[in-house]
C-alpha cells in the first residue's frame, strides 16, 4: 500500500459515520436554536425594560392629566341664630371638618360641616350694643374679619383653631382672635355708617379701608402694642381719608393690598381705580381703568395681594396685575380672561396658598379657575339658586357653598395639579411682577404666596445648548483623529493612541466637572484672550508646520517612517498653547484695555465664570472617546481593496480618504456622533458642577445654563413626593428619555439608509 493510501484510510478512520454525524447535527441545530432564541430573548427584554421605564415615567406624569371635579356631597338648610340674619363671610378649616360662618348681626358661629351643627357661638366685639352696617375680609391665609359699624367704628377678629390629642383623637377646638383689642376702634372720625369695608394684615399693622355712608373713602392703619409684660397694650391709629371717585361714581366694592401701599376700587360705572396710599398726607387717585367687561359684582385678590380677580355681571372672570412701568410705577393692567359663568359673578373665594380660586354665579354655577396656567379647570352647576357666599379649604379637598336661600352645599373637589398645562410648561407666562409673558423655571420660592414658575423650554433649550457645545469641540477632534489614527498612523503608534483616548472614557464625570468648576472656570476667566488665541493658532500652526515639512529636502523627510508624521507636531502644538496663554495679559492691554471681561461687559455682553464655554470644553472632553471609538473602527474595517484599488487608479491618499473611506464609512461615523450627542444630552455632573445652574434662554456661550438632566438632579432631592413640582420633574425625565430615544430612531434611519447606499462599493 502506497504511502498516500495509508493517509487516506487513516483521514477516513477519523471521519465521523453517518450516526456521529447526526448526532452532530443534532447538537448544532441546537445550538443554533439557543443562540436564535437566546438573543432574541434578550433583545425583547431590553425593548420590554425600555417600555417598564417609558410606563413608570408616565404613572407618575398621569396625574398631570387628569381633569379637576366638583362632586356635591350633601346639602341642608343653613339653620341660623335669627331669622333675618344672613351669612357675610364663610370659611371652612384645614381638617374640613368644621366651618365658621359670619353673620351680618356679629355673631360668629362654628358648625360642624357635615351636620350643620353649631359647635360654638361668638360676638364681635361691639355688636352686642353696635349695629354691624358692613363685613370685610382679607386674604383667606391671614383670616382676619373685620366688622364695620353704623357709628363709624370697626372691630376686627381672627378664627382659630386649636388642636389637641385627648383619647388619641383629633380634636379642634375653635376660638377667636382679637388683634386690634376687645373694643371697636374708631375708623371714620365723622361717626358715619360704614357701608363696606376690606382689611388686611400688614407689616404697618392692621389696614382697614371703607366707605362712609356719604360716599367718602376712608382708612386707617392700627398697632396694638405690647405691654411690658407681654400682654395687650394700647392701640395706635393712622387714620385719614382719600379723595372721590371722579365723576360722581359710587363704590361698589374696594380691595386694600397686604402691604397697605395700594386700594383698588370698582365704582357703579364698570371702572376700577387705582388709589396710592402709601402716605397717608398725599394719598391719591393713580390711575381709572375701565373694565370693559361689564359692571364688577365681585372682587378678590389672589394670595399676594399682586393679582386681583375680577367678576362682572356678564359672568367674565379676569385677572389683573399691579404692574411696575421703567419709571417705577405701578399699573393696573388686565393679564387674562377666563372662561365666562353663565350669570352674575356673585362670589369669589381665592385658594390660601395658590393662584387659584373658586367662582360662583347667580345661576348656581360654579368654576375652578387657576391664574398661572391661564386654566378653566371646571365649570359646574351645583345649585338652581343665585351663590352668595363660597368657601375653599386650606388643602383645597373640599368647598362650602351658600346661595342666596341660606342652603348650604358641600362639595368634594379633586384639584391637586392646576399650575400645570401645556401653556404653561411651553408657551410664554405672564407671571405676577412680570413686565411682560416670559419663560421662566423657578418651582420654589420663600413664602407661600410664591407663583411657581414651571416653563420646561429654559431647561430644554439649556439642554441643547450644552450639548451643541460639547458636540462643536468633540466631533472635529474625535472624527478628525479617528480618520487619522485609522488610515494614516502607524500600526505601532496606533497601538497606543487608541487604548489611551478609549480608556479616557472611563473618567468618572464627576472628576471632570470637579475640575471644571475649580479650576478651568477661574483659568478661562483669567485667560480669555488665551482661548482664542489657541482656536486660531492650533490650525494655523499645523498647517504651517505641515507646509514647511513638504518643503523639506526629502532626505530628511524619508528620515521618518511613515505614520510617525503626528510626533512632528507635539513640540511646535505645546509651545503655541504655552505662548497663547503667556501673551493673554498683554493681548488684553492691547487691545480690551486690560479686561477682556469687563470689555464684554461694556459691550452688554454677559459673562458668568462657569458658562457654557466651560461646559462645552468640559462635556466634550468626555464625549471625545465615545466618538473616536466608534469613528475609528468604522474607518479602520473599510475594505482595504477599496482603498487599494484607488491609490492604484492614481487618488492621493487624502482624495482616498474623501472619495472613498469617508463614504464607505459613513454610517459608522454617523452613528458615533449620535452616541456622543446622546451622551452629551443627558450627561448630568459636568454640567451640574460647571454651570452656574441658571436656567437662562440664549445661546451666549459667556453664559451658564440648566439642563433637564442637571434640574432633575438638583431639585428631585427638596421637592415633596407627589407634589406638582415632583411630578413635573419626572415628566422633564420623560421629556429627556424622549429626546433620546427620538434622535437615536432618527439615527439608525439614517444610518440604514447610508449603509444600504454604500454597501454596494
């Protein structure tokens, strides 16, 4: 047997037979069943982990979108102390639980709300001899009352509640107030009636303000001082009177504000005035604004006292600010419409810490309406009876409602989210103090009478701002060098450029924003003509370097091996980036008269040390790897017969490169810059640390920024659970996730359609 023969049968003794072979089969199909179903199982459950978080996100946004109701839960007979007597002014406590009326005769009576109960009976001071000629409120949070009397005096009390805990059971146990004293003190020095009357608490003291039954409007400013041994003392008085209503009108209703500065007045001919009397000696008329919607049956200032709502007998509801002009005086100026009732405005009851309020009509309507959103929220008709008195509580959980039969309805109400709707999240909002509609984020103020600001444009256009500059430094220098690195370098200097801009990627961005915060922001501030200086210099050095070289005896050229070229630029790069920064005071004395800082301050030209240079340099230092990367290999696995057969058709190597390698690997550079760009839109500690955290809307790159990501980290912290403002920041996080996922869909369109173009070279 030959010697081939012998390799033959001893190949053939190895073959596997037709049973192995089977059994083979059988081992590889399922194999490749276990892979198949293995990654497509995997992919299904990224795509379902996708969809837990999209779900999870929106149950926390849903109840943005639910609707306010009103739900009538009970009604009854109002029972009071005397027949002819009728409630003037109806509260109801925070437990809502009990109520407390104000009665035109000067009783004051608790009741249980569900009952109708009396649970305590009291008397203004100076009713039990006075006869009560008027009854005035302030803002719902100061719960002052106050009792106007025909003589001319006034008396002003204050519900209060006491709670205590006996049996390990609730209890609340209502009281009065007396901030002015036990006696009436005098308001009119002419001893006339006072037909109506408004009171406010104030840093003056208390501020009552009223009409005399001639028509003259009068106020008066009192302090109750404290004795020396911490009980009441005496009180002092401020009392003065303002001029008439021009043209003979009569007032219909008047409002003091709760730094006693400003009243406003609806007279009987559908004008409202504006009166200054921050001093008493010069108290005057400031301006006479028609309200062109109809007579003014009722009047009410928001919480703040910085916003009126205005009802008319057309059944308009509006909203009007006290706006400060450039010559530092105010106006009276109509902001919004709402939603008209179907009659009469007949009540007004603003919410205690919100801009909202409730309304009630002489139909029996009644509507929750809420300022900042501009919202109708509700209209609904509870009554078949004319409302005159309406009543929400602290917690805005339920309200009282008192038509003009002395029936009372109580009713349950779902309001928990009304400062948000899309207007107000996207579109410009004219806030309280405002010149003009803006867009403005600032969910938290110091006092309850803050308006929240909840515009998510400032904080989507911060977003893109710090990703446009992070994107505007990484994708030259990471595409740029990955071409480089790919086709040109060295296989030997490849090996170690490519691990090391990778291995960045590993930097905590935590390190990253701690040093640009404290370090670069203070060096670019003090070297601002340096930045410049180095964006231009760069270039023009590598170019100039690179000319000189070709000019090179080629000799000398051919000393260095090819793909070591870049190692030629290092020393002449370091010593322009050291010169740009040892010529950047004398570049300022030259020419920005020793500041560049304060020049572009002179040029109106904002400048915040941690700006949006900062974060561009910062962000996209981080973002560079993620580009590099992925450029890199899709420029480095372009076939090499591609790029071959063009230097063989007589193509430089750069024509190569832009005719066929770009092209070729298009698709991959693409898909890298969207995952910079996606890495740059939800990056969160750079711009945390570097920013100043202001949420401004412009482009300045000498100013800061808010991004969604940065907002979510700063704010989720302090904010209370299922609060709007918690709410409105996982919807910001819906926002970014869909941001997100909308541009890497558009990017992978994109990128299929360029790798089936290409595929064919």
């Amino acid at each position: 047997m030959s010697e081939r023969q012998s390799n033959d049968q001893a190949r053939a003794s190895l073959m596997p037979n037709a049973e192995q072979r089977a059994r083979l089969r059988k081992v590889r199909r399922f194999k490749d069943g276990l892979s198949r179903y293995g990654v497509g199982t995997a992919g299904l459950m990224v795509v379902a982990s996708l969809a837990l978080i999209f779900l999870y996100l929106f149950s926390e946004v849903a109840p943005l979108l639910r609707g306010s109701s009103i739900e009538v839960t009970a009604d009854y007979p109002f029972g009071l102390s005397e027949s002819d007597d009728r409630s003037r002014h109806l509260v109801l406590e925070r437990y809502e639980k009990m109520g407390a009326t104000f009665n035109d005769s000067g009783e004051i009576q608790f009741f249980n709300v569900d009952s109708g109960q009396v649970l305590a009976s009291f008397e203004a001071p100076g009713s039990d001899r006075l006869v009560v000629s008027a009854v005035g409120h302030s803002v719902p949070s100061d719960r002052l009352v106050a009792y106007g009397f025909a003589n001319g005096q006034a008396s002003v009390v204050r519900e209060n509640y006491e709670l205590s805990y006996p049996n390990d059971q609730r209890l609340v146990t209502p009281d009065l107030e007396y901030p002015l004293g036990e006696e009436p003190v005098v308001l009119d020095e002419n001893g006339q009636a006072i037909t109506d009357l408004s009171v406010q608490n104030t840093d003056m003291g208390v501020v009552l303000a009223g009409v005399a039954k001639d028509g003259r409007l009068v106020m008066g400013r009192f302090r109750m001082s404290q004795s020396l041994f911490g009980g009441s003392g005496s009180v002092s008085a401020t009392r003065f009177s303002l001029p008439p209503l021009p043209g003979g009108a009569e007032v219909q209703d008047l409002l003091v504000d709760d730094s006693g500065r400003f009243l406003i007045v609806a007279d009987d001919k559908a004008q409202l005035h504006f009166y200054d009397v921050e001093v008493p000696s010069n108290a005057h008329l400031l301006e006479t604004v028609p309200t062109e919607r109809g007579q003014v049956t009722a009047m009410e200032f928001l919480v703040g006292t910085l916003s009126v709502i205005v009802g008319t007998e057309t059944g308009s509801v509006s909203q009007w600010y006290l706006i400060r002009d450039d010559s530092n005086r105010f106006h009276l100026t109509p902001v919004r419409d709402f939603e008209s009732l179907s009659g009469p405005v007949t009540a007004i009851a603003p919410e205690y810490t919100r801009k909202g309020f409730a309304a009630g009509d002489a139909r029996g309507q009644v509507g929750l309406f809420y300022g900042t959103s501009s919202d109708t929220l509700i209209i609904k008709s509870i009554a078949d009876r004319a409302i005159e008195q309406l009543a929400l509580s602290p917690i805005n959980g339920r309200m009282l409602a008192l038509d003009d039969q002395q029936r009372l309805y109580i009713a349950d109400v779902w309001n928990k989210h009304p400062e948000v709707s899309f207007s107000s999240m996207w579109q410009k909002v004219w806030y309280e103090g405002r010149q003009q509609p803006e867009y403005v984020w600032q969910a938290s103020g110091s006092s309850d009478s803050f308006e929240p600001k909840m515009s998510l444009v400032p904080l989507s256009i911060g977003t893109l701002k710090a990703a446009f500059f992070a994107m505007l430094f990484a994708i030259p220098l990471g595409v740029m060098g990955a071409v480089y690195t790919a086709y040109f370098m060295t296989p030997k200097l490849r090996g170690v450029v490519k691990p090391t801009i990778e291995i960045m990627e590993a930097l905590p961005t935590v390190i990253l924003g701690f040093l640009a915060g404290l370090w670069l922001a203070p060096f670019l501030e003090n070297h601002l003509p340096a930045v410049f200086s180095i964006l231009i210099m760069l270039p023009v050095t590598m170019l100039v370097v690179g000319l000189l070289w070709s000019r090179l005896p080629s000799s000398i050229r051919n000393s260095v091996s090819e793909g070591w070229e870049a190692a030629i630029l290092v020393i002449p790069l370091i010593m322009i980036g050291w010169g740009c920064v040892a010529l950047s005071p004398y570049i300022e004395i030259w020419f920005f008269d020793g500041s560049m800082r304060q020049w572009l301050t002179n040029h109106n030209i904002d400048y915040d040390q941690r700006n949006a240079l900062v974060v561009g340099l910062a962000m996209g230092f981080a973002v560079i790897p993620t580009i590099f990367s992925i450029a890199e290999d899709a420029v480095f696995n372009v076939p090499r017969h591609l790029t071959q057969g063009s230097l063989a058709l007589g193509a430089t190597r750069w024509q190569t490169v832009m005719g066929v390698v770009l092209p070729t690997a298009s698709p991959g550079i693409f898909s890298a810059v969207m995952m910079g760009f996606g890495r740059a839109v939800g990056e969160t500690m750079i711009v945390l640390m570097a920013t100043g955290n202001s949420p401004v809307l412009n482009f300045n790159i000498f100013e800061g920024m808010r991004t969604l990501s940065a907002n979510i980290a700063v704010e989720l912290p302090e904010t209370a659970i299922d609060s709007t403002h918690f709410r409105v920041l996982f919807l910001a996080a819906l926002v970014l996730l869909s941001l997100t996922f909308l541009v890497n869909t558009l990017a992978e369109v994109i990128r299929q359609r360029l790798r089936k173009r290409y595929s064919n070279l």
